[in-house]
C-alpha cells in the first residue's frame, strides 16, 4: 500500500543530514488521503525531521517529495500555503495577541493582510470549530497551555488546507486538552475531509485517533500501514524497546506498557 | 466592546497630549513669543519658523520613528528588551557617522547619513542572527550582549576619534539634543513619515515574523525578506534621527512595551498609539530639559536617559518576579 498512485503526499529516498550524523535515511513512502496518519518512534527517530521536509521548513539532502502531482519545492510559497499547514512544538508563546488576532493570522496566505468579510467569517468558523467562542478576545499569552494549543490549530483551521501537519500537537497538554485536541483532528478527516499527519508521543493516543500509523527508528521507516496492523505488541516493542500488553474492548485497542 | 472603548480613550488622551505639549513646546524658549506676536512682530516670527516649529516636528517625528523602530526591532527579535538602545543600533549610526568624517571633513549631511544607515544595518543584521541563534529568546540576557555589542562599537570609535582627532570621546558626542534643531537642517528626519507609512503596511508581516521562522514560512511569508525589510526601515530611522539630533537613548525600548501592555502586540491596531506616545515622551522630556535651568538647556538625550533608565530598570525588575 506504501505507493499508492492516488496518494497525494509522497517522498521518496529522503535524506537528512546533519553534520556528519544521518538523521533520517532514504525514506520511502507516502500520506493516505483524508486520513489521520500518525508518526511514531522513540526520541531522535526522525519524525519531526521528516514533518518539517514535507511541509518544506527543512530541505533535505537528498530525495524528492510529491505534492499533488508536483514536486514539493517548485510550490510558490503562498500556494503552498494554502495548500499545506505545518504547526511546530515550539511557537512564541510570549505575545500578547488576542485568540481572534491569531486567527485572522491564519487567512493571511489568502487576505494578505486585507482581511474580507469571507475571511471573517472563515475565522468565526474557526474558532467555532474548537470551542473557542468564549476566548475570542482572550490574549493568548493569559491562556492555559491546552487552550493555547486549541488556538493555534485554530489559526491552522482558519488557513483551511487540505493538508495540516503537526509537531507534537500533545505536548504539554492534559488529558482533557489531549482528547479535545484529538477529537478536533478527528473532526477535521471525517467532516471537512482533510488529511492530517502528526508527531504523536502517546502510542495510545495514536491507536485511539488515526487511520494509518508509520513508526519509524534510528532514521528509518520501520512500519507504514493501518493502524490494527501496528498495534501489536511484537511491532511495538521493536519499535520502542519495551514490553507492550494490548488489550482490545470495542474493536479499539489500548496499550499497556507502563508496568510490565 | 471593552477593548475598542478602552483604545478610543488611550487615543483621545495622547492626542490631547500631543496637542498640548506642542503648543507649550512652540511657545517655550529664551526668546518670549506670543500667539498674538506672531502677527506683528516680525523677528519673533522669524524666530517661531526657523527654530521653534522645526524643533517641535523634529521632536514629533523622531518620538514617533523610534518608537515604532523599537517595537519592529522587539517582534523581529522576539525580546521585549531589544531596541535601538540595546542593540548597538545607536552607536554603529554614531560609527558610521565618525568615518564618513574620517573619510571626509565636509562630508555633507547626506554622506554622512548614507554611512550611518550602511552602518547600522550591518549591524543590525549581525545582531539579529545572533538572536537567531540563541535558543530562548525570552531573556534578558539578549539585550545585554546589545548593550556589550555597543560599547564594543563605542570603543572602536572611540579610538578612531581620538587618533584623527575628530572628538575626545565618543560617549559624548552625539548625545541627543533638539536645541539646534532648525530650519534647512533638520529635513533629513522627514525620511521618517514614510517609513512610518511602510510599516503601517507591513505591520501584520512584521507581527507574523515576530511569532517566529516556522510560523510565518507555513503562512507563506519570507521570513529573510520581511526581517530585512523591518531592519532597513530600523536603520533608515535611526540614522535619521543620529544626524540630525544625535542619540536618544530608550525611547524605543520604553515606549513599545507600554503600549503592548495598553493594547497588545498586534502592530497594525498599536502601530499609531506607538507613534504618538512616542512623540508625547520626547515633547515631554524636551520641555523639562528646557525649563529645569532656564534660561539654558539639558540636553534631551539626558532627560530621556534618566527617565528611560529607571522604566527600564521597573520593566526587568517587573519581568523577572
């Protein structure tokens, strides 16, 4: 299934380099369409360096990356804006702008700034879409974090890609926030039909919210199928090095591993 | 809406104040002028048009010039503590200015200023890659290398000074002053209205670059562009403003944070109460300077420095507790 043709999102002999360290190494592979697909692997696997080559953050050494039949870098960056969202772990927290002024940020690839009243409304339903109503006109530097992340893919709704990308959308979060956030992404696939790729930490998490799963190591691309096929205890812990138990209820799976 | 109630009256009062300090501004000074002189006596007309309206424009529009430049400098940087004060911006303008006058004794105003702009780019490039590299950016620690990047510049030009035996010392010199501010020298600083105007434009650019490299390229903006945009504008100000009246220290350090703590960090809706509070900081500080020893002046770079200084100190003292 890794090639695809209808697949819209495909690389090919990735590589990264850094220094003389290979961080990941030829990559093959592609992103099911108006799906969930969740990137797995311990620390330093290269997940987060394989995020940033197909959102074109990050150039890499060598391979290709295919968006929509073209090649990822001939895009002009404002198409590809409005094309493909990348969300970072790491955003300036530190600012003193309102959940709304965020938003609007999001409509800029199309608004350039001259904001009309589509756009506002594209923002309104934004900022519906994850319950953010009451926080309107909150500064985002006084939120908590979970609502601060909700804005931020907020901002990304609001840009209204058909691709969004993102880097450890969980961090930090608490459970409630994890599962709200989840539930959004969710959302996003089956009602709006989008297609979303994420950094996730939490393996069960992953069970629980996506449709396909690639689990990578030491640079590597271990593992790119559904789900069910991944769950499974000896997958995983080759994967991550230790014990798994998995336990199904509901055709849903949940992985123990915290002490075996 | 709270918010649009509460910037209507930040507003209204900073234009009053504006208004105000203008007028008190024109009719302050040695020479003893009137509203109603102005109709008849004509060597105190002479006196109001060639010194007293250019003095007040000139305090108006560097007010306004640097504190928007403060406030570019502080999102491209991501550090509420950054500003041409504590970027070394100031005294690579004063460097320049020193070696077009190592160059050429005579050289024009223009020249002069062409170098000081050349100058302060540089090295407000070299300062924003530094910041680049530092990880947290939220620390005071990144002004604090500003201020050793200046005095290393300071010193640079210092020694050169000493040895074409163009000033004793550069600390010194070029401490901002508005007192010979008058007409057929001060037109340099107009360069500010349209700077102004550009950032005005590019302000939601700005505040985007401002959230960092990643978030402003996944909205299809060029980061390097942008940046170099905002520190071209920075420079153009600064450079203005270091010719024509020499350096003010912390005015866009200041006044940015004041206002972000009024009505937040989106430039475009900050951008003109920046401006003007920039303009009544300066207006204010200049007629202190002016009426404290009356009938002599206090340079406004020390007036400035002094209130400056101790807001800087409250800002960090406020920051880190």
């Amino acid at each position: 299934m890794e090639f695809k043709k209808e697949n819209k999102l495909i690389f090919q002999g990735l590589v990264k380099e850094y220094g003389k360290k290979r961080v990941i190494d030829k990559l093959d592979g592609s992103v099911v369409n108006n799906r969930i697909t969740s990137l797995i692997g311990p620390n330093g696997a290269g997940k987060s360096t394989l995020l940033s080559i197909l959102s074109r953050l990050l150039k890499q050494d060598g391979g290709e990356v295919s968006f929509m039949d073209k090649s990822l870098h001939v895009y002009k960056s404002n198409e590809l804006a409005q094309k493909l969202s990348i969300l970072k772990q790491s955003n300036q927290t530190d600012v003193k702008l309102t959940v709304k002024d965020l938003v609007a940020f999001g409509r800029f690839p199309y608004s350039k700034g001259r904001m009309t009243e589509t756009d506002w409304q594209k923002v309104q339903e934004a900022i519906a879409f994850s319950d953010l109503e009451d926080l309107t006109d909150a500064y985002i530097d006084e939120l908590s974090g979970g609502q601060r992340q909700r804005a931020f893919i907020s901002m990304i709704i609001a840009q209204d890609t058909e691709y969004i990308l993102l880097d450890e959308p969980l961090n930090n979060l608490d459970m409630k926030h994890s599962v709200h956030v989840m539930k959004t992404l969710r959302r996003l696939v089956d009602e709006l039909g989008k297609t979303v790729v994420i950094v996730i930490h939490e393996i069960n998490f992953a069970a629980q919210y996506s449709d396909y799963i690639i689990a990578m190591k030491d640079g590597k691309i271990r593992y790119n199928d559904e789900v069910n096929h991944i769950i499974r205890p000896e997958i995983l812990r080759e994967i991550f090095g230790i014990e798994f138990d998995i336990i199904e209820k509901n055709n849903k799976k949940i992985c123990n591993y915290f002490n075996l | 809406m709270r918010t649009k109630n509460r910037s209507v009256i930040y507003y209204t009062v900073s234009v009053c104040c504006i208004l105000l300090l203008a007028w008190i501004s024109l009719f302050t000074g040695v020479k003893d002028i009137r509203v109603v002189d102005l109709l008849g006596d004509e060597d105190k007309l002479i006196v109001f048009l060639i010194s007293r309206i250019p003095r007040t424009l000139a305090l108006i529009l560097i007010g306004a010039g640097l504190s928007i430049s403060g406030f570019i400098m502080q999102q491209l940087s991501q550090n509420r503590f950054v500003s041409p004060t504590t970027s070394g911006a100031l005294e690579s303008a004063k460097m320049g200015i020193l070696f077009a006058l190592v160059f050429s004794p005579e050289a024009s105003l223009m020249v002069r200023m062409l170098f000081a702009l050349v100058f302060t780019f540089l090295s407000s490039l070299l300062f924003i890659w530094f910041v680049e590299q530092v990880k947290d950016k939220n620390t005071v620690f990144i002004p604090l290398v500003g201020i050793m990047f200046g005095s290393i510049l300071a010193s640079i030009s210092t020694f050169f000074a000493y040895k074409n035996n163009i000033v004793q010392n550069t600390q010194e010199w070029l401490l901002g002053d508005f007192s010979s501010v008058m007409q057929g020298q001060y037109e340099a600083i107009y360069i500010i209205l349209p700077i102004v105007l550009i950032s005005y434009l590019y302000a939601e650019r700005f505040t985007i670059a401002g959230m960092g490299k990643s978030f402003a390229t996944n909205l299809g903006l060029s980061y390097h562009t942008v940046v170099n945009i905002g520190l071209v504008a920075v420079s153009l100000v600064v450079s203005a403003s270091v010719v024509t009246v020499g350096a003010i220290p912390f005015v866009g350090l200041i006044v940015p944070n004041v206002v972000r703590m009024l009505i937040g960090d989106n430039l475009r809706r900050a951008l003109p109460l920046t401006a003007f509070l920039g303009a009544v900081l300066l207006l204010g500080c200049d007629i202190i300077g002016r009426l404290l020893v009356f009938p002599y002046e206090i340079p406004i770079g020390m007036t400035v420095g002094v209130v400056g200084g101790i807001a800087f100190f409250l800002l960090i003292l406020k920051k880190s507790k």
